[in-house]
C-alpha cells in the first residue's frame, strides 16, 4: 500500500514536472490508427494532456486533414501498420513536404520500438503500445 502510494506520488510528479516543461500546443495533435479502439484511446490520452486532437483511421484521411488550409497540425502519431500505406512510409511524405509536423511512428510493442527507430529516419520518436503517460509526454517532446 504505502510503497505503491509513493510510486505512484513520484510518478506523478514526474508526468507533471515532464508536462509542465512541455511547450504549450499551438496546433492539433493527429492520431492516425486504423484500429477505432487505439485511434480513440490514443487521442483521450493526449486530450487529457491539455492538446486539441484530430483523429485519421488512414493515410489518405490524414493526410486530407494536414492540407486543408485552415487546419494548424502540429504533431502526427502514425500507426505503424497502416492499411493503405505503411506507417514510416508516411512519415517520411510528410517530411518531406510538411517538415515543421512532428511526427512519432506508433509501434506494437515495446520490444519493437528500439528497432523501428532504426527504420523510421523521418520519425522525431517512437511510442510502443501500450504507453504510458510519462511515455507520450516524453514522445511529443522529445527534440
């Protein structure tokens, strides 16, 4: 009881110190996940971090969301396994021609994320499902 109350009082701290030291969203977090139950926890758990947020279920729809002219997207969380195009593939479209988006790539399991950050170049971070808190604050930060 009391040492899990601690753990969970230094943890707190910690998302709230790593949040704190966050820069402030000016634009909308896009959550790109074909799966509906991923796609919309993902996007509650970054809402809850103070960021507005648009979800995507593909690539298309994506990207038909970071080019209308009045849509300010910051950030692009991109499944890995996208069913129209795979998930670094967009990251690096969006590199391309949209450098100032963030994009983290969003993979299956923590033991993947070290490789797929060799393999995603065009990614600023990857986040293993399931995150933590402290994980997509770490992930939207990160330089």
């Amino acid at each position: 009881g009391v040492a899990f109350a601690a753990l969970d009082d230094a943890a707190r701290r910690i998302v709230r110190a790593a949040v704190d030291a966050a820069p402030s969203p000016h634009g909308t977090v896009l959550v790109v996940d074909a799966s509906a139950t991923w796609r919309g926890a993902l996007a509650h758990d970054i809402g809850a971090l103070g960021y507005p947020i648009e979800t995507a279920s593909s690539a298309l729809e994506a990207l038909s969301r970071i080019e209308e002219p009045d849509r300010d997207v910051d950030c692009v969380l991109i499944e890995r396994g996208l069913p129209d195009i795979d998930g670094p593939d967009l990251a690096s479209f969006i590199a391309a021609h949209y450098p100032n988006v963030r994009r983290v790539l969003v993979v299956a399991d923590r033991g993947d994320a070290d490789d797929d950050a060799d393999t995603a170049p065009d990614c600023h971070a990857v986040l293993p499902k399931p995150w933590t808190r402290l994980g997509l604050v770490c992930a939207r930060v990160a330089p």
